[in-house]
C-alpha cells in the first residue's frame, strides 16, 4: 500500500521559492545569446569555442608582456619618454605592412601552419628575446639599441601573419552570431586580461618591495609565456574553412582594391580616425601614473579587475542596444559617452588618484563596451567574399598607418611642451595630463561624425 505524505509548506516559503525560479528564469534568457553561441555540435560552434580561448590568451599574453608591465621593463634599462614615444610609434609603423600579407599568405591554400610559424616566432622575440634584454652586459645604450631592433623585428613578423586570423576566424562567425560574438569577446577578454593583470601587479609589487623591480616584470613575462603557448595549442584546433576559387592562385599585391568598395571604405576611414585621436596619448599617461603619480602596481591593476563586474553587467546591455538600434549609432553614443572619462584624467593627481582615477576607470569600462564590440566588427561589416585577406590588410594596414599618425603626433606634442604647464579651473597640469583633454575633444568630435553618418547612410549600411 503506497501512503502519501502532504507537507504544506509555510506561505512565505512558497513566496521566496516563486521569486527564486522567476530569477533563474530571467537569468536563463539574459544568457541565452551566450549559450546560442557556443552551444551544438557543428564544426563551426566548436572553432568559435576555440576562437574564443584563443583571443583570450592572446590578449592576456600581450598584456603581460606590454602595457604598463612594458612600462616597468622600460623603467629598468631607463628608457626616457621621447624613447618610449618612438618605440610605439615604431610598433605602429612596423604593423602598416600589414598591407604586404596577401603576397605571403595568399600563396598557400592552407594558412594554419604559416600563421602558427610565425607566431612562434613572434613570440620568441616579443617575450623571451625583449624580456632577456636587462640581463645582457652593457651600457643601457647598446641594450636599448637591442630592444629596438627586438621590437622592429617581432612586430614585422607579427604583421605579416595578423590578416589571416582574422581571415580563418571569420568563417566560423555568420552575420546573426557577430554581435553575439564579439560581446562575449568583449568579456571574455576583459574577464581574462583584467584578473590577469590584477594578480600579476601584486607580483611585480612583491619584488619591487624587496629591492628586484626586475625579477618581477621577470616573473610576469614567464606567466605570459605560458598564454603564448596556450593560444598556440588553440590554434591547431581552430578549423580552416576552404577559401573560394581563385582566391590564392595568383596572389599580387592592389592594395587599392577595398578603395572600389564604398562601405568598407567608410568603415576603414572611420576607426582609422578612431585609431589616430585614441593613440595620441600613447604610452605617456601609463607614465605620468607609473612615474609621476607613484601608483602602486596592485593598485592599477585592482582598478582594472573592477572591469570585471562591471562589464558582466553592462555588455548585455550594450548588446541589447545593438539590436535594438544599429551599429552606427550604438557607437557614435560610445564615443560621445566616453570622450568624458578623457576629461577627467587630467585632474588624476598624487593625492586623489585612489578615488579619482578609480571612479574614472569605472566610468569607462561601462561604456567601452559599446566601442569596442562595434569596433571589432566594423573591418567585417559588408566584407565581400572574396579577396579578403587583402581587404583585411588594408584595414589593418591603414589602421595602423593611424594609429603611427597619433602616436607621432602625441611624441612631438609631448616634445614641444615639456615645460609648459597649464592652469584649468585653478589646477596646474603638466602635458602628459591636458593632452587627454585634447584627446577627448577629438573623441567626442568623432561620436558626433558617426551620429551624422549613421542617418545619412541608413538605407544602406
């Protein structure tokens, strides 16, 4: 005989639990652009996860290897700030032969292999070779002739190679997943890149504190090793897609070819802007905050880490507004909102920079989003079948032309006013502060440019 047992359970109880399943109901469809995405069984679903892993190890790599990590390294061999404007300028430089990767990569019908050889060997220089620098013998101008050449070197490879990830990844990502895609990018790396470079500040704060600023940009550099070879292991397990016929046959460099195409033209003009006003303040305000400022590595790097939470709330939100708007004016309201977070650095100061650039930093990593995911897809807006590792070179390619452009810009300004000191509102401030509000000016001139395009070219972009 089966007995069944009723319990009631008390009213308030059955009130919280139809709160609890209405919360994990709400959750589940706010993740479902993340679950769509990686979610089957198909060739493609599976490359994006690889993808996925493979932009996040390589922008924590990079990040532990540069920024203000570089910055730290730099410190050591007593690179002067016109020398670390011309070794980003350099970088800049060395990426516009970008524009020369179709005579390479279109001659093979199966770009993997070079593309992994070449990163190999970019890596080596960048991590192993740069990071080896302050412990060869020698005055600081013979290791800084070495680290320019290092540099040189390691970025001409990189550059080379950079189209074609783009190329192999992009067939893995249909239209209806971009903007799925590149939010969860977007986090993805930020997520990575941000918990990384937090934990990673304590390290080198470790060993400045005992006296060895050295060993700790040291140790950072093997951690970032450790990514490098990740990403290469992602790599190998990304799937390459058959390019169409024709494609590689009789690879020739027309570097005017995307010229013919108008909306991939304005496009490529429009972050190429982005990319020359975004890059004047270069490595400099890194500076001011590492050298001028004082502040701790921990420090920095907890400031960045609340990127985190943030932008797990926010990139939904962003995503949203893509969908619900467009492209165009999500990133014209991007730019407009973030020209503010420019005008508030230049009052960053030993004594406020706790709150001040904290509560500046928060600020922007909720609107970055909003940028950076329309960004990353604009090079693919509208990109034609074929020919499009030349497409994605001249993206590329002029991009960095911008981005040089800024960087010289930026290195001149910082040339020519090196003692002139300005008065805003009763606060005084050296160039490496005021240029950020040049910069935001310029950023908020751009939001209001995208926002009149965006109505003039409704019907068709």
């Amino acid at each position: 005989m089966r007995i069944k047992i009723h319990v009631r359970q008390p009213f308030w109880l059955l009130k919280q639990g139809r709160k609890f399943d209405g919360l994990i109901k709400s959750l589940g469809s706010r993740t479902l652009w993340v679950r769509r995405l990686v979610s089957g069984d198909t060739v493609e679903a599976r490359s994006r996860k690889h993808i996925l892993v493979w932009n996040g190890a390589a922008n924590v790599a990079g990040n532990l290897a540069g920024g203000n990590f570089l910055v730290g390294l730099y410190a050591v061999i007593h690179v002067s700030d016109l020398l670390l404007g011309t070794l980003t300028t350099l970088i800049q430089f060395c990426n516009i032969f970008q524009i020369l990767s179709p005579l390479l990569l279109d001659r093979f019908k199966r770009k993997k292999q070079i593309l992994l050889i070449t990163r190999i060997i970019y890596y080596v220089f960048f991590i192993i070779v740069i990071g080896a620098i302050p412990f060869v013998p020698g005055d600081d101008g013979f290791r800084v002739g070495l680290l320019l050449t290092a540099t040189v070197f390691a970025n001409l490879i990189n550059a080379l190679a950079a189209p074609g990830y783009s190329v192999l990844h992009i067939r893995s990502i249909p239209n209806d997943f971009r903007a799925d895609f590149f939010s969860v990018l977007n986090l993805l790396n930020s997520v990575c890149v941000y918990v990384f470079i937090l934990l990673c500040g304590y390290v080198v704060d470790f060993f400045r504190d005992r006296g060895s600023l050295l060993a700790g940009i040291t140790a950072v550099r093997i951690i970032a090793l450790c990514f490098a070879a990740l990403e290469i292991y992602t790599h190998i397990n990304i799937h390459e897609f058959d390019e169409p016929e024709g494609e590689n046959k009789h690879p020739r460099l027309n570097p005017f070819l995307p010229l013919k195409n108008r909306e991939f033209t304005i496009c490529t003009l429009l972050t190429g802007l982005n990319s020359f006003f975004s890059n004047i303040p270069g490595m400099y305000y890194s500076s001011y905050l590492v050298n001028d400022v004082v502040a701790p590595f921990r420090f920095l790097g907890f400031v960045t880490f609340l990127s985190v939470p943030i932008m797990i709330l926010v990139i939904p939100i962003w995503n949203h507004v893509i969908r619900k708007i467009s492209w165009f004016r999500t990133i014209s309201i991007g730019f407009l909102l973030l020209s503010g977070h420019y005008f508030i650095l230049p009052f960053v100061s030993r004594g406020n920079y706790m709150y001040l650039y904290t509560l500046s930093m928060i600020y922007y990593f909720s609107i970055v989003p909003g940028v950076n995911i329309v960004s990353a897809n604009l090079p693919y807006y509208r990109l034609p079948e074929g020919g499009r590792t030349t497409f994605l070179a001249f993206y590329t390619s002029f991009n960095s032309f911008m981005a040089m452009l800024g960087l010289f810009c930026g290195s001149i300004f910082i040339a020519r006013t090196g003692a002139l000191r300005l008065t805003l509102f009763g606060w005084s401030m050296q160039n490496k502060q005021y240029m950020m509000i040049i910069t935001g000016v310029l950023l908020f001139c751009l939001g209001l440019m995208y926002h009149f395009i965006a109505k003039k070219e409704k019907g068709t972009l």
